[in-house]
C-alpha cells in the first residue's frame, strides 16, 4: 500500500464525548462492521469496559476508505479518556500523524480535552477539532467552537460539526483525516524499523504485539530483533486488525498491525521498543516516558494458597497493561504478595477488577498511599540507602522524624473547569486540600478554567468523586505531575483490639490529624473496636464504632456501586487483630465523605 495513502489517527477527548460512538460510526461506513443495532461501542471489548461504559484499553482498527476516487488505509486508534489513563494516550499518540479531538457540544471544552489538546500538540500532531452531539436539544455548537478558538487557539472554520449517533457529517469526518492528516513519512525502500506501541497475552499464542511500522517491510518468516533486549525472534504471525485480526503475509511501512512472534516472556515484548531485522540495526526510536506510578498499594492473595495463580494472572494482566509497576511484598498479617504502582485509584480499582472478572483470581488490596521522599539526616541510614533521599511506597517502612531531615510529598498541577456558579464550592473544596491556587480564567461568559498546585495525597482517593458530587457532575478534572514539596507528615497505625495492623498504616500530613479527632467524636455506631496512633504522642482514645459502614455511607458513586455489587457475591473477610476486616476496608479508611 502507497506510503501517501496512509493516515494514522487517534481519536481524543474528554469521558463520554463519544469517541467510541464515532469509531463505531467510522467502522461502519467503511464497511469493517456491519450496521446493527448490537455495534456499540465495539472497540470497547473488556467486560470492564463495557460495565463501566469506559475505555481503559487503547484499540486499533484499519479502515479501507475511497476519496476521489483513491483508495486510503485510515488506521485509528481509539484512546480511554480518564485521567488515569493518559499514559495509553501518549502512547497512542506517538503511532499517529494526526489526532480527532472530539468536543460535547452540549459540555463545551472539558479537563481532558484541554489536556489531550496538549498532548496531541506537543506531539506535533495535525488536530481536527470535531463537535459531536449536534442532535441534542441543548446542543450550542457555536459556543464551543468559540470556546475551542480562545482556548485552543483553533481557528472556528476548521471544526467539523457531527452527530456521532445518528452518522450525520461523519463522512465530512473522513475526509477531513485524508486531507488535513499528513501521511507517514516512512518509505518501504528503507531497512525495517517497527514501533511496539501496545501488546497484550494471549493464552495460546504468547505475546501479540500492536506494531506501527516506521519504514521498510517486515515478512512473516523474517527473523528480527528487539532493539531493547536485543533478542532475536521469527514472525510467526502479521496482520492488520479491522478490528479482528486479519491475517496478511507483510506489514509495510506506515501500516499497524499486530505481530506473534514467539515472544513467551511477559518482559519481552516492551511497550515503546524498536524491532528491526536480524543483520539489518537501525536506530532506535525514542520509546516512551516510563509510565510514573503515583498510587501504591498492596495486593494479596485473600488465601495463601492461591498465590501460585494470582501470581501468573497478575504478570499476564501487567504486560496488558504495563503502566502497572510490581515489586514483591509480604506482610505479617497478609502472608506473600506485591506491592503495586497505579497511576491513579481508578486505574487501581480497573486493575482490581480486570484480574478478579478475566482471571477468576479474587484479592486483598491495602490503602493505596502515593510515593512520598524523605531527606535522611542518619549518616548510618545514608550510608545503608546509598544516598541522602530515599522515596518510600510502603506507608509501613516510614522511617522516623528522628532520622529524617525533612519529608517531601508529590504535588500536581490540576485543571479544573466548571461553570461559574460552583466556583465558590469549589475553591473552598480545594482549600480543604491544602491547594494553592495559580491561575482562573473564564473561558466563555459562564465558565471558569482553574489551575491549582495540590499535594497528591489530597486528591488521590476521593477528590474527584467530591468535586463531581458538589457541581452536580458539571466540574471536570484532569492534572500533571509537577514535583516534590516538604511537607509535615505524620505516620498512622491503626490498632484492632489494640493490635497494629501494618496493613492498615497510612501517611498523613499534620492537619490530617485534627480532622481525623474531630472526626472519631463524631462517630455514632458501635462495632469494631478500632484505635488511632498518631506517633504514639498524640494517641487518640480508643472508639467502639463501625467506621466501615460509615465510610460506605452517604454519597455512592456509580462507580463504588459497581465495585459494591460486584463484591457483594464474593465477600470474603479477613481475620486481622482478631477482627474480621472485609476485604475492601482496606481502601474504605480513606474516603473522607
Ligand atoms: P467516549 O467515552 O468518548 O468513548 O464516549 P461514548 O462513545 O461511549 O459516548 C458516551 C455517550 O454519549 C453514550 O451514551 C453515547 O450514546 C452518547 N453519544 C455519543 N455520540 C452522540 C451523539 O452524537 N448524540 C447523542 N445524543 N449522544 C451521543
Ligand atoms: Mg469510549
């Protein structure tokens, strides 16, 4: 196939934009699927995707499309929209020339469109801004391309306005990627050269790799090399995905596909690798950004005996999803596990999910804490860590105030955009999360953009359930990382019938710990026998209270819903301090509702 009658696209937006509506809408009319009513949202294929009405997995599809009389290869990505999953975004990004951005045009411009916009724009990518939903009777398609121009800087001529639902404009959509997107640049005359963007487990086959190919021809047969581990491989499988797999004996420059090529070990195939031919080195792309996990946690089996299994689900679902970091753990309490790193709870709570619906494997998960810093001031422990600054994912390996020069905690720069009236709400939201705020502006007569500097820690667990609740849904959210801040920290254990359970041991900052005592001499019910040390100094006397239900109370997203019913079957407890904790008490600590 031509080089010059290639595209490669993404399609990004905000949650709920209708991405995976427009990509149905785009496999259906160049005939890769069949126009039935069952069609929705067919690139979402995870159970979890589906129940969640969610993308979590990035997918690929390749499009035949006829333009004046040519025929083009359109592949396209369709991307997750959460915060938690901007990392299959960027991924995603790097296979394409170009993006869809895609904007409600009931909502108007979002967290996440302003920050994809930024990822697609650094990534130096050609943007179609599309406005979807024009069928909607609050539809205001010219208030969001005047949105679109201030905020973007996008001039209104170049939006395309759509229905994504009901199919109307979508071929202007089309056309749209075959003019405005440039084609690879790639030629087929140079040595092989392949990105691996993506890769999943197959149970019989090993290792599928998703390949973008950068130049050259690769054969099945061929022998090539992993550029990262420099292993050599036969290509036992290629093909391109429409979106099912479609056997093809060559990928050739500027096409993606998907590649089996032995690979068994679950390290092998490495999301962001070159391959090449055997005898034929190229130089390496650039790959990727390691993924930077912001949210720890400790995963157990619920019974020892099943570790084996949860052990081998667990490297099979990471190599589905590499942004997940895995480092083995054990406790006195739990018996052996890992400690993992998730970008965000949600990504957490996915991970949790996809292992207990597509592995049958069922699991404990501890309070998830972010990866704080702490500057030793002990010339033995510098000595011991190698260097004066150690990061610290185990809430439990805490080391004292005595040792310890000062504490830093990780901050985030967060974007939240919402219409004026909640402004005051949520400002005083933030404040309450020891935020800083660093810039407003309204982006049209109703609407405020606001930037604010927050500790991590503040946000990971419930902000964003808050901050959706108190604006009536309106308020979205989206943030990047933006360094390290000394902070006044303060280890917590958690006794049951006075014994600590380290597995409940969280980090708090100091102010925390005035909330948490005006909060325990609020407790009504009576149950557990639970008690707080807060550095033994500040020990706070011992309530008979069912701070687990209550933390369940009140305010349930559809989320936590889900997550409740689907637990509802399977309730396992585990018996701790000679309690019996249910196995999701663990993450229930935290929610400050
Ligand atoms: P995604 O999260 O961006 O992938 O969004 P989805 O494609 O899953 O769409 C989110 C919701 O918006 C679904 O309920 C869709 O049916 C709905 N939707 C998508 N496009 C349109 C449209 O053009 N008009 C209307 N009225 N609803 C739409
Ligand atoms: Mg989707």
């Amino acid at each position: 196939f031509p080089v010059d009658r290639i595209r490669n696209f993404c399609i990004v937006a905000h949650i709920d934009h209708g991405k995976s509506t427009l990509a149905d809408r785009l496999l259906e009319m160049t005939g890769a699927i069949a126009k039935t009513e069952k069609n929705k949202q067919v690139l979402d294929k995870l159970q979890v995707e589906r129940e969640r009405g969610i993308t979590v997995k990035a997918q690929t599809a390749s499009l035949f499309y006829h333009h004046k009389g040519q025929q083009y290869l359109l592949n396209l990505i369709d991307t997750p929209g959460h915060v938690d999953f901007s990392y299959e975004v960027s991924r995603s990004l790097s296979a394409c020339q170009g993006v869809l951005l895609i904007v409600d045009a009931n909502q108007g411009i979002q967290a996440q469109t302003v920050a994809n916009f930024y990822l697609a724009f650094e990534a130096q990518l050609a943007i179609i801004p599309v406005i979807n939903k024009i069928d909607l009777k609050n539809a205001d398609p010219d208030r969001v391309e005047s949105q679109i121009e201030k905020v973007l800087d996008i001039p209104k001529e170049e939006c395309i306005r759509i229905s994504a639902k009901l199919g109307m404009n979508v071929e202007k959509v089309l056309q749209a990627v075959v003019e405005r997107i440039p084609p690879p640049t790639g030629s087929i005359d140079e040595p092989f050269k392949a990105l691996v963007f993506d890769s999943n487990f197959d149970h019989y086959r090993g290792v599928v790799a998703n390949i973008a190919v950068v130049g050259g021809r690769v054969n099945k047969g061929d022998k090539i090399v992993s550029a990262h581990l420099g292993k050599t491989y036969e290509v036992n499988e290629l093909g391109l995905l429409r979106p099912d797999e479609h056997p093809t004996q060559k990928l050739f420059a500027g096409q993606v596909g998907y590649m089996v090529a032995g690979m068994k070990d679950v390290k092998e195939a490495q999301i962001g690798d070159t391959l090449h031919l055997q005898n034929q080195p190229v130089e390496a792309l650039p790959g990727f950004k390691p993924a930077k996990a912001m949210v720890f946690a400790g995963m157990y089996p619920v019974d020892q005996s099943e570790y084996p299994a949860l052990r081998s689900a667990m490297e099979r679902l990471t190599l589905n999803d590499s942004s997940v970091t895995v480092q083995k753990d054990s406790s006195l309490a739990l018996g052996a596990g890992w400690r993992l790193g998730f970008l965000g709870l949600l990504h957490m709570e996915v991970f949790n999910q996809r292992l207990e619906q597509e592995y049958n494997a069922s699991v404990i998960i501890t309070a998830p804490t972010v990866p704080y810093k702490a500057v030793l001031s002990s010339a033995r422990l510098i000595k011991e860590h190698g260097s004066e600054e150690i990061t610290i994912v185990n809430p439990a390996h805490f080391p004292d105030r005595s040792v310890v020069a000062e504490y830093l905690e990780p901050m985030v720069l967060g974007t939240i955009l919402a219409p004026d009236a909640y402004t005051g709400k949520i400002m005083s939201l933030c404040l309450n999360r020891r935020a800083v705020q660093k810039n407003m502006v309204y982006i049209d007569d109703q609407r405020v953009m606001m930037k604010y500097l927050f500790p991590l820690n503040e946000i990971v667990v419930d902000f964003y359930d808050l901050l959706k609740s108190l604006s009536s849904g309106y308020a979205s959210f989206d943030y990047e990382n933006a360094g390290y801040q000394a902070a006044d920290l303060i280890k917590m254990d958690i006794l049951l019938n006075g014994q600590p359970v380290e597995e409940l041991t969280t980090i708090i900052h100091r102010y925390f710990m005035r909330w948490l005592k005006r909060l325990i001499g609020r407790l009504l019910l009576i149950e557990y026998y639970i008690q707080v040390s807060l550095n033994k100094a500040a020990a706070i006397k011992p309530y008979r209270k069912n701070v687990l239900a209550k933390c369940y109370g009140g305010d349930i997203t559809r989320k936590m819903k889900l997550l409740k019913k689907q637990a509802e079957g399977k309730k396992k407890m585990r018996r701790v301090g000679n309690v019996d904790v249910p196995k999701d008490a663990f993450i229930s600590v935290l929610k400050r509702k």
